[in-house]
C-alpha cells in the first residue's frame, strides 16, 4: 500500500511537470497547434486508470496527456508526437490532441466532443461479442453530456449491458461555457440514472477517492452489471487551451480551487504518515525532470515524416478492395 500511494503520487507529478514543460515548449514554438492541458486534473486519471488490467481499453478527449502517461505510453513517443516528428505514438499525424497507442489500448485522443462515447461503446460491443473479459473506459468532459452522441450511446450501452465505465471530468467550464448555462439539471450523476446505469459522484481533486470509486466501478461492469457512470468533480487550473484568454472564470475561482491542488493533498496526507520528505520529494521531482529532459532532447532530434510519406493513411488504395458483387435484391 505504502508502494502503491507513492507511485500515485509520482505518476500525479510526472503528468503535472510534463504540462509544465509543455506549456514553455508551446511558447517557445516547438509545439504547434492546438494544447489543452491536464494541469489541476491529474487525480483522475491516474485514480481510474490505475484499477485497469493492461488488457482494458481508454478512450480519451483532446485533453489526452495525462492519461497518456499514465496509460503507459513512452514520453519519448508522446513528446515527438507533440512535435509533429515521425517517431511519435501518431506518427507525428495527430499531434497533442489525436494521441494513439494500439498496444496499450490507448484509442485517443480525440477532438471532437462526445466523438469518443460512440467509440467506446463500439470496443466494447467487440470485447463483448468476442468473449473477452475486458473493460472499456471513456473519458469525457461535462460538455460532452448536452451533445446528441453522449444520449445516443448511454442509452445503447445500457440497453446492450455494454462492459463501460463512463468517466464524465466535470471541470464546470465546457470551453467557456459554465455548466448552469448548458444543462438544465447540473447533477449530471443523477442524469445517468436516467439510462437504468449505476452512477454516483466522486471528489476529483482527491486521487484516492477517485480510485476507490473506480475500483467499485470497474468490478461492476467487469462482472457483466452493465455500464456505470461516474461524475468526478474536478478542475482545470489553467485556460481550456493555450488561445483560450480565459477571461469567464473568476480568478478568485480559480485560486479556491487551487486550494485542493490533488497533488498538494495527497503531498500532505504522505508527509503526515511519514511516507514522504523533503530530500525524497527533491529525488523525484528530479528523476522525473531528467524523463523530460530525455523525451524533449529525442522529440528534438527525431526526423519529420518524409513527404513522400504523407499522403499515406489519408485515403484507402481502392485498387487493394475486393468487390462482391450480389445477386439478390436488398430486403
């Protein structure tokens, strides 16, 4: 246990320290694009996907780093991808939004909003029908919840027994918009019942009671009860992205909520049991410093995808389909 809590702890730093990186990359000119970052959610991520088997499966938002990382995906493929080079998890195709890594079970990254909930039950459907004990778990904003894809695919996921674990990061900002201005009825836990599926909420900002929940959550599902929805109640300290001027919080908000900074509590929680120092938290912040300084000096050095390349996966080679042709008339 006492292992486990400090590996919570370390996975929860290493994501922060690599936004952190990321942001002065951004600024610099070496990340280009879009960059929305993790920076004040960490306890989710690594709370949920650490009750996961490697042989479960993630679907992600466009807010994808953190999980990423904590998945399993190298920083070096992560960082190179970030920067466009061919050696990244995408093949420097998707950039940090589109992050996708098949032996892990990682299928994105994705940038449309609620694009991933249809994605996650169709995994799902195929482990299902396949016979595999397996679980798939879907990332998700609260903006999510008003989009027609989030309504479609709980109520398929139900009505099929679906193995899902819905993970809604309610941040209560859909981009700029604030959740009592989307949705009429802002317990979106409540809503969830609403599709016949267990759903509860969890403190997000708390990286163990997020991981006890999960671990409830996945045994359900896993033990063939259906999907189970869980709100987690979190927040974005930073901007929605880097273009986002972020003038619609309240920078008092901003500051109570970083009051709960989940790395700080569970910072605390370690000191006070002894578990956790000043030179031991120096040695860590430093070996991690010294991944990131690896994975930017390979993103870096990495060669950009050759142009002869990049036409590529864009277009399926028609010339490769075999065509059946029928004879019966459509039923």
């Amino acid at each position: 246990m006492t292992d486990h809590r400090l590996e919570l702890f370390r996975q929860m730093l290493r994501v922060r320290r690599f936004e952190e990186r990321c942001v002065e990359l951004y600024s610099g000119g070496s990340i280009r694009g879009f960059l929305h970052l993790y920076i004040g959610e960490e306890a989710v991520a690594t709370g949920v996907i650490s009750q996961l088997r490697p042989t479960d499966a993630i679907v992600a938002t466009y807010r994808d780093h953190g999980h990423a990382l904590v998945r399993g995906l190298s920083m070096r493929s992560i960082m190179a991808e970030m920067f466009g080079k061919a050696d990244g998890c995408s093949r420097g195709r998707g950039g940090s939004m589109h992050l996708f890594d098949s032996a892990t079970r990682f299928y994105g990254g994705n940038a449309i909003v609620a694009g991933g909930l249809p994605v996650a039950a169709g995994l799902a459907l195929a482990d299902r029908m396949s016979g595999r004990e397996q679980v798939t778990v879907c990332f998700f904003g609260e903006g999510a919840v008003a989009e027609g894809e989030f309504h479609e695919t709980m109520n398929l996921a139900s009505l099929w027994k679906l193995p899902v674990l819905f993970c809604c990061e309610n941040n209560l900002y859909a981009m700029g918009t604030a959740l009592d201005r989307s949705e009429a009825d802002t317990d979106l836990a409540v809503k969830a019942t609403g599709y016949a599926m267990a759903a509860w909420s969890v403190d997000g900002m708390d990286v163990e009671a997020t991981e006890v929940a999960a671990r409830r959550a996945i045994d359900m599902v896993r033990s063939g009860g259906g999907p189970v929805f869980l709100e987690l109640k979190t927040y974005r300290f930073r901007a929605h992205s880097m273009y986002d001027p972020d003038r619609y919080r309240d920078p008092a908000e901003i500051e109570r909520w970083k009051e709960r900074d989940p790395i700080t509590m569970l910072e605390v929680r370690l000191r006070d049991d002894g578990l956790l120092d000043d030179s031991a938290l120096e040695q860590l912040d430093a070996d991690i410093g010294a991944e990131i300084d690896d994975a930017v000096s390979f993103a870096e050095s990495a060669a950009p995808a050759p142009l002869d390349e990049l036409s590529r996966w864009v277009y399926s080679d028609s010339s490769t389909v075999t065509t059946a042709t029928t004879t019966g008339g459509a039923g």
